[in-house]
C-alpha cells in the first residue's frame, strides 16, 4: 500500500517541526510513521504531541489504557494502530490470550468484570459515543472522576486517530504485526 500522505523524512525539517518529532522519537523509542505523517500538518502535530502525552501516561494502569486502544483499533478497523498497541499492550501486560480476544466478540466470561467494564465501554464509545448507565455505574465503583474523563478521552483520541491513520493509508513500521488471522 502507497500511503496517501506520505510521511515527513526523518531529520532536516523546519527546528519547530524536528524539535517535535526528535520528541516524539524520544518517548516511543523510535521515529515513527505517525508523527511523520502528522508533521505534514505542523499545527495539528503541535496540538497533538501535548494531547498525546497525558492520554497515554495518565491514572489508567498500562495494561488498561492498551485493552481500551486496541479494542478502539480493531473497532475502528485500523490496522497501523491494532499493531503498534500489540506490541505496547504486551509491554504493559497483556497476554497473547488477551489481545486475540480484544478482536473477539465480547465475553462477559472471558474476562474480569473490570477488564470487561472497559472492552464494553469502547463499544458502546465508538458506536454510540456515550457510555451507558451501567456500564459507567459499573467503571465508577472502580475509578474516580478524572480517571473516567480520562478512559473517555482515550478512546476518543484514538478513534480520531484512526481516523487520520486509516484515511492517509499510514503504513506500518516493517516488523509492526497487523491484524491477527483471520481477519473479519
């Protein structure tokens, strides 16, 4: 796939534009495809690197925020995403088990009520961008407020994320798993 945007190189951009992909590169470990990409837009890079930070580093454990973002990528059929949180989400915890089920069809069984409290969340988030009643009175007795506006804003931001990803046809880093087989 020829990317539709195709990404900024790597060094040599505008001082503003490096400064925020050499920090980006710092935080990820490497410079990658996503911020490349958004650098063709330095105002949108600019207000997203910030965004970014608190979202992914806030009061969710690791291993929480990775079920939301990856059953937000698989939702949101986005496969640059689903491969780049593969490989977070086992860093943060997350089984092969877990991450095969997270692009299942949700199982009260096969998960704890916690875990399964936030894969319904996503759902009902991405479908119907609100969370309902019970599944909210369900996340509240384990979560505080800023920790619930907080799961919302993830969610959020990687469906717009997806968005961007999917529509610029974003390719995968090489070594990046997609999608597991078989696909829906």
């Amino acid at each position: 796939m020829v990317p539709r945007i195709g990404p900024v190189q790597p060094t040599g951009n505008r001082p503003d534009i490096q400064k925020l992909l050499d920090l980006s590169a710092e935080a990820t470990g490497e410079m990658l495809n996503v911020f490349l990409t958004l650098a063709k837009n330095p105002e949108v890079l600019r207000l997203f690197t910030p965004l970014a930070g608190p979202v992914t580093t806030g009061r969710l454990s690791p291993r929480q925020r990775e079920l939301l973002i990856l059953r937000t990528a698989w939702l949101c059929w986005c496969d640059y995403e689903w491969g780049q949180h593969v490989r977070i989400g086992a860093a943060a915890g997350l089984t092969d088990g877990d991450i095969i089920r997270v692009a299942d069809e949700l199982d009260s069984q096969a998960w704890s009520p916690l875990d399964y409290a936030l894969l319904q969340a996503t759902d009902e988030l991405v479908e119907n961008h609100r969370v309902t009643r019970p599944t909210w009175d369900t996340l509240a007795q384990h979560f505080d407020d800023a920790t619930l506006i907080e799961l919302v804003m993830v969610v959020g931001n990687y469906v717009a994320l997806a968005g961007v990803l999917n529509s610029a046809e974003v390719e995968r880093e090489p070594g990046v798993p997609g999608f597991p087989s078989p696909v829906r």
